[in-house]
C-alpha cells in the first residue's frame, strides 16, 4: 500500500472528529488528497468513470 494510500485511510479514521479528513472543507478536502490524484472529480459526480473491475455475478442468488 502507497503511503499516500495510508495517509489517505488514516485521515478517514481520524478518531477525533475536529481532526478528521472532510471536516473542514467537507467533499473537497477528500478529493484534493494526493492518492485521489489521477481521479476527475467531475466525472466522478456525474457517474461517468468505468469502474476498473466487475465481478462475474452467479445466478444463484444464494451464491454470496
């Protein structure tokens, strides 16, 4: 794992609340994070980002 990825984590699980990620400028301040770099945050809003895997779905709907 980056360590821009573990920053990323750890500012999502700050324990206290006034410190952590999204508390002072809400979505933006998550979004301008170094690890969500690559990420158009204008596509991601608007849904229009493909998603870099998908899962074979079973028919068996008990097939969790």
């Amino acid at each position: 794992m980056s360590q821009d990825c573990q920053n990323f984590i750890s500012a999502l699980l700050e324990k206290d609340p006034a410190k952590r990620m999204g508390t002072k400028d809400g979505i933006r301040e998550i979004l301008n994070h170094p690890w969500l770099a690559d990420i158009d945050a204008d596509k991601l809003k608007k849904m229009k980002i493909e998603a870099p895997f998908q899962p074979t779905l079973s028919s068996n709907a008990l097939d969790v």
